[in-house]
C-alpha cells in the first residue's frame, strides 16, 4: 500500500491546517505524482490543486513533494518515494488559499518589478530587431524559465522578505533583459536593483538551482547581476545596446 | 554620512546594496590580514617570551593595526546582525510565530539595533583603553 499525507487546509471550514492520511494500491508501474493527485480525487472530489498542460510547460502544479518543491506533473513517484511513504504539501512561504493551492501575489508582483519586457524606444525595423547568434546564445538558459514558482518558494530570504527581495524567478528574468543587445534600459533595470535587498539578500545558497525543474540557473544569473552592480554603469561587463561588449 | 548610507526610525541601514557587499568583503580581508600578522610573529618568535609580546603589542604598528581592524571587526558583524535582524525580527517572520510578536517586531528590531551598536561602541573604547592607555 501507498501511504499518501496531503496538507489539507478549506478556510471555510478548518481552523487550521493539517495532514490528511490516504492509502492506497501501489500502482503497478511509476506514475507521475499528478497522476496521483487524480487518483485520490476520484475518492475525495474535495482536494483541491492546479494543474493544466500534465507535461511541465505551464508551471501551474508546482508544490512541495516530499520536501523538495516540483512540478507534480513531470515529477516520476519512483523519483521522490521514501519507502512506500509520499509527503504533499502547497509551496513553502506564499499564502494558501486551499489545499495545494497558493496565492501567488507576491510571486507576480516581484515579477512585475523587474519589468519583463524588452525596453527599446528606438524607431522599430521593418520586420524585427535583429541579434547576432551569439548574442542571441547569450539568452539561452534565461528565457525557458515558465514562472512556477518552485525556485523562489524554496529559497529562505524570499520567505522572509517577499516584499523586497524580487527572488530568483524575476532575478533570473531580470538578467535576461539585461543581457538582451535589444534592450535599451540597462541602467535603469540596475538602479531598481540596487538596494540592499532586491538582488543582495540573496547569500547564493543555490536552492533555487535544486528546486528548478527546468534545470536553470537563476544563481548564475543573480552572480551576473551582481557583477554588473559592483562594476557600475556604464562598466565594460554591460553588453552595449549595438550588441557589442563596450 | 547620508551620501554613503542612512538609517530609518527603525535602525536599519540603507546603503547601496553593492556598498555593503564591499564592506563585508573588504573589513573580512583586513581582519584576515591582521590574523596573519598576529600569527606570523608568534611563530617567528617562538617559543614566545613575555618580554617579546609586551614589546610586540607595544609598538604603535600593533596598536594602530588593531585600532583599525576592530572597526572592520564592528562593521562585519553589524552588518551580519543587521540582516539576521532583518529576516527575522519583522512582522511577517514573528507573524508565523504569534501575531501578538508581529505587532512589536518593528520595535523589537530598532531595540536589537540599538543593543549591538551600543554594545559596539563601548566594546571599542574598552579596546582603546587598553591599547593605548
């Protein structure tokens, strides 16, 4: 048998959260832990979580399975079983609305901080704004990053500051603009980042690097950042806006 | 002094976040210095005697040396508190705890603030006075 706690918590009717117990037949061959989560639900309609693609591309059922946050989609049971025993629980830190479903205001608006958008008032060319491929291979490892939210739920100084420290979700897409060749606004990305706490509080313990699901690096990429700031605006680490390095 | 860095009612420091990753760096380099200059003399000279560390810890190198270095050691550490202050001494983090601990955490960070700069300074003129006077 397959021992399954799942935090449980309806505002409507729980004072508290707890864990709620569920056992049932071990599949016979590994299933993904979302495929899990529908076999329970056929026996209790109330557990509530989000999903939506079930292959690791909408970044809507990220949680917290057996301590260590994931997609519950691409995440195989064989993967994370301790003995026959499965731990589920919402994303660490972030407001639970229900069960395993979090509110992720505070996700979004450091996300929306970081202004993610290319920043360029330059009159636009006929068809697009070209790159160089090495400029362009400057972005990979940056743009795949799907806002799940599993890095920065597992990362302790967004915990206790998710007012002011953007977390390495918007880090990591707060240096793909400014390594964008295309984006002209790298001063004033780095003057919002300069405090001590957007990009600074993060002290590099790299569990956003084991959470990711995709396999990024946002550590790599707040180390960027990083550099940038100590160097200055203006410094030869800051790709110019003609692509090439100044 | 606001140019380079200010404190809210609270006591917390806001500098440039680059400002005080250069003081954590450069104040741990001349603390890690001076150990070296420490201990370089004491195993150029040992075994050590009594008459070769009063004349070691006499000289105004070692005196103004250590003057300096205790500065690096205040700002390291304040600036260490200063974040572990900030993380958990504020209302969300007490929150998790008991809301009536929110309610003061603001309060009890100026009061940790205030503690460690005041608890600084006399540890300070207390080295001052025993180096030099």
């Amino acid at each position: 048998m397959l021992k399954i706690n799942i935090y449980r918590y309806n505002p409507e009717e729980d004072k508290f959260p707890y864990m709620k117990k569920y056992e049932i037949e071990k599949p016979q061959k590994d299933i993904m832990v979302l495929d899990l989560l529908h076999l329970l639900k056929e026996s209790d309609s109330s557990l509530s979580f989000r999903r939506s693609c079930r292959e690791g591309v909408c970044g809507s059922d990220g949680m917290n399975i057996n301590g260590k946050n994931g997609l519950a989609c691409i995440t195989a049971l064989s993967e994370v079983l301790k003995g026959d025993r499965i731990d589920i629980r919402p994303l660490p830190g972030l407001p639970v609305i229900r069960d395993l479903v979090v509110d992720m205001t505070q996700f979004y608006n450091q996300y929306e901080k970081i202004k993610p958008f290319l920043q360029n008032d330059t009159s636009p060319p006929e068809q697009e704004r070209l790159q160089s491929p090495a400029d362009r291979d400057k972005l990979d490892g940056l743009y795949e990053c799907i806002l799940c939210a599993c890095c920065s739920t597992s990362c302790p100084s967004f915990w206790w500051n998710p007012d002011k420290f953007v977390g390495p979700a918007a880090l990591l897409q707060a240096y793909r603009f400014l390594a964008d060749t295309r984006d002209l606004e790298k001063d004033s990305r780095l003057d919002d980042l300069a405090d001590p706490f957007s990009v600074y509080r993060c002290h590099g313990i790299m569990n956003c690097v084991a959470a990711c699901p995709k396999g990024l690096n946002p550590n790599k990429a707040i180390g960027e950042i990083k550099t940038m700031l100590l160097k200055g605006k203006n410094s030869k680490n800051i790709i110019a806006s003609d692509g090439v390095t100044a | 002094m606001g140019l380079i860095c200010n404190w809210n009612f609270h006591g917390d420091v806001y500098m440039k976040g680059s400002t005080i990753w250069h003081l954590q760096r450069w104040s741990s380099i001349f603390i890690l210095a001076y150990v070296v200059y420490v201990v370089s003399f004491i195993i150029s000279f040992s075994p050590i005697l009594y008459s070769d560390w009063m004349i070691f810890v006499s000289s105004y190198i070692f005196k103004i040396a250590t003057s300096i270095v205790f500065i690096s050691i205040l700002v390291h550490a304040f600036l260490g508190l200063w974040t572990i202050g900030t993380d958990y001494l504020t209302p969300r983090t007490l929150g998790f705890l008991n809301l009536a601990l929110s309610r003061i955490a603001d309060t009890s960070r100026l009061l940790y603030n205030i503690f460690f700069t005041v608890l600084g300074l006399f540890l300070y003129l207390f080295l001052l006075f025993l180096i030099w006077i």
